[in-house]
C-alpha cells in the first residue's frame, strides 16, 4: 500500500517530522529531496550535482532516456527557465512512497513553479527513485507524471509485455528479449550501480552461464502492480522468481519496471531491483 507524507518546501525551508533518517530510508530520502530542491532554488548546477548519484536518469517524452554520467551532463538551464517562463523558485509537496529498501527508495510528489510575482504558474507530479550510494543519499531518477485516469489501453500493453518478456527470457532467447524492450536501457542494481544498454546488441544475457552458475532453470512473476498508467508510460512493481529444475525457488526479488511507448512501440525501457539476487 502507497504511503502518503505530507510536507512542504518553501523556497529554502525544508520541514520534515524530526526523526533519524540513519535508521530510517524513508526519511533519508526525504531529506535528500529536500536537499535537492533546496539546491534547485539556487540555480547552480555545481550545488544540484552534489544531490544527485550517478549515472542519473532523467524520463521525459515518449520514451526519452536521458543519462548524465557526471554532474556536468546533467540538464538543466536555469537561465532558460527565468527567461522564458519568470520562473523564480519551485516547491514540493505530498510526498508518496511506493517502496522502500534499505538502500533505494521510490516516491512521487507535487512540484509547484513560481514566478517574479510570486505567483504558482505550473504544477505537476513527477516520480523519483532516490538511492544510497556509497553512502550518500542521493535523487537517481525522474519521470514526470501527467494526471488523468489510468489509460486501460496502456495496462494491457504492460501486461502483454511482461507475459512476452518471460516467454522469451524462459526461451533463451535475447533476440525475442530484445524485441520487448527500448533503448537506452537502464538496470538499477544494488548499491545505485547501473547496467546501460544503448541498443539492443549491448543487451545481451549469457543464459548458459546462468544455468551453471545457479542451476537456473526459468523465471516466472507475480504480484504485478500497475501503479501508474499513461499513454505513453506504465510503472509498475512486481516480484520475479527463480527456480530450478527441481522446481525450487532459489531467488524471490522485488522489482520496479518502467514500460515506455517510443515511437508506438511499447518496451521496458528500466528496470530497478529492490532485493538481494
């Protein structure tokens, strides 16, 4: 179930329950946003790029994928914001946590822009996946979220994908794998560290090595949750298992799977691992 956390951040002021975000991610996260927000308002990129963890990946588009390996790669022009919208500062608000590790937490909130006059212009929602990176909590990933009832039509296509996913990954074939994803492709593993595929020769999984490494045999999913559905975007948290010929379940991980339409071809364009594998 979703947890709802309701705050506010104007200008520079961050106010958040006081707790201890050492033992706490949820609360670890929450205050890197508020770091990052606070960094925003400053215009500077040298100050944002101290919030971030690297790669970093920003989502936007019809399956746009954007990776900033360093903070110099990171886009933002601040100067374009003031002079074409008069933006002057932004604010966030009712934050949303759909899953929490010890090292990686996804949440969603409102982010307001206002102007000269002090004036709230735009507002939206967007989801982010904040993550501890040889130690340092920091913002990894940002989709912006459109409002709006779930797009049936998009569910369905998420859900053909994983079933053809599977089928494929069970198959042993990277070519058919290959088909059910878009590109770049991004695997977030453990600790913020990142798999990158640029096209679908770079992704390629030695099935072989698996079978002796692990005795795997095939994967299967459950407990998919469609949380956010969209035209052009699907977010959704399910479980993978994996077995053995015996049929033992030897690996149950939690992920997070991000399901894009690029050019009217529906893909995983990223994926998130929220256990040990």
């Amino acid at each position: 179930m979703t947890r709802i956390i309701r705050f506010f951040i104007l200008a520079s002021i961050f106010v958040v329950p006081i707790t201890s975000a050492q033992d706490n991610p949820e609360q670890a996260a929450i205050d890197a946003m508020g770091e990052f927000i606070t960094a925003w308002n400053t215009g500077s990129k040298a100050e944002l790029g101290k919030t971030l963890n690297y790669p970093n990946f920003t989502l936007f588009g019809p399956g746009q994928l954007n990776i900033a390996n360093d903070a110099d790669a990171f886009s933002v022009d601040f100067d374009q914001l003031r002079d074409r919208e008069d933006w002057r500062r932004s604010t966030f608000e009712d934050f949303r946590t759909s899953a929490v590790t010890a090292n990686q937490v996804h949440l969603s909130c409102t982010y307001s822009r206002i102007n000269s006059k002090d004036e709230v212009y735009r507002s939206g929602r967007v989801f982010y996946i904040v993550s501890k990176q040889d130690g340092h909590w920091g913002m990894q990933l940002r989709s912006g979220l459109s409002a709006g009832a779930p797009n049936a039509a998009a569910e369905t296509a998420a859900r053909e994908t994983i079933n053809a996913f599977f089928s494929a990954w069970n198959s042993e074939d990277n070519d058919a794998t290959n088909k059910v994803m878009n590109f770049p492709h991004a695997f977030l593993i453990r600790g913020g560290r990142a798999a990158i595929a640029n096209s679908a020769e770079q992704q390629q999984t030695n099935f072989e090595a698996m079978r002796k490494r692990e005795e795997w045999d095939k994967s299967e999913y459950k407990d998919l949750d469609i949380f956010y559905a969209a035209p052009d975007k699907v977010l959704a948290n399910l479980t993978f298992t994996r077995h053995k010929a015996n049929g033992e379940i030897y690996a149950t991980v939690p992920v997070l799977w991000i399901f894009t339409n690029q050019d009217g071809h529906w893909g995983i364009q990223f994926r998130a691992i929220l256990g040990d594998v």
